[in-house]
C-alpha cells in the first residue's frame, strides 16, 4: 500500500484507542483472519464496522461510517512501519451526526 499519510479523528472511539488510520480499497487489504473469528462491534448508525481480534481486543481495520465501501486500517497494528515519517492528517469524526 502506499501509505503516504495516515488520519487521527478526534471522535471519542479513535481518539481513546489512538488509531492511525489509512483507508484502503478491498483490492488493497489481504485479511489473513476469517471475519467470523473476529468480534464485531457497531454503534450509533449502525454504518461503521469496526473488527476486534478476539483474543487480544486490537482493532486492526474497520469499516467507517463515511466510506462503508472501504476499508480503514490501525497502521499501528503494521510491523514495519517508521509511523513518525508518516504525515499525519486530522479528521473530524466529533462534528458528525
């Protein structure tokens, strides 16, 4: 993936959880682990889809609200990756309804 910046909203689930998030295409994301062995969890509008590894509780990737046909990824949650050399880009998830 080019990961040229990740998002930190400031709604009260990312800002608690401090998510770096990347969206990505389906095409983009390879989910090793069946979505049936994750634990599901929505709220509010019922839209976003945010998946929880059930053993450990790490949410590695979600289905957000304003792009359900996307996927979001916790780049905190890559091995790898020099998350300080990522621009980051705010967002504002509080100011939704």
């Amino acid at each position: 993936m080019d990961l040229d910046h990740v998002r930190v909203c400031d709604c009260t689930l990312c800002r608690k959880r401090g998510a770096l998030n990347h969206r990505v295409n389906d095409s983009d994301l390879r989910i090793l682990t069946s979505l049936d062995d994750m634990t599901l969890y929505q709220w509010h509008t019922r839209t976003a889809r945010d998946y929880f590894c059930a053993s450990c509780g790490i949410l590695p990737f979600r289905r957000p609200r304003t792009a359900p046909e996307m996927w979001t990824v916790n780049v905190r949650c890559l091995d790898g990756v020099d998350l300080d050399a990522i621009p980051v880009s705010r967002v504002h998830g509080s100011r939704l309804d």
